[in-house]
C-alpha cells in the first residue's frame, strides 16, 4: 500500500508521515509504504510538511483493514 504527500516550497519542504494514536513518526519521505499491512496498522495518519518558513501544512489519510488474506 502506498500513499502520496507532495509539497513544494522555497526552502523544499520537509516531509513526515505521523501515526494518530501514536504519535509515531512512520515515514519521513514524500512516499508512505506498507508493504506487509496488519490489522494493527489501521489508524489515522497525518502527512506534515514544514520548512521553517510561514506555516506547516498538514492533510488526513485514513487507512482501515478490514482482514488480511494468509497465503501459503
């Protein structure tokens, strides 16, 4: 699974990816991966981006599972 988060910026932003119930930074690039996704990964997630200039900008992504399929 992949989620995007682009900014531009004059300085170029800084990017991190923020687990809601945690408060766990999970990713700090432009491009969220979870490649072997659990039930425990649902959560809110926040993308926020920042380069100590004017304001920091934030946008939600949600991600629900609902199972996960074993395969053998």
């Amino acid at each position: 699974m992949q989620h995007y988060c682009n900014a531009t910026g004059n300085p170029m932003p800084s990017i991190a990816w923020i687990k809601a119930s945690t408060g766990e930074v999970v990713s700090s690039n432009e491009m969220h991966v979870i490649a072997a996704i659990s039930q425990s990964q649902s959560d809110n997630y926040t993308c926020l981006a920042w380069n100590g200039v004017g304001s920091n900008d934030t946008k939600p992504c949600t991600i629900v599972v609902n199972s996960v399929i074993s395969r053998s």
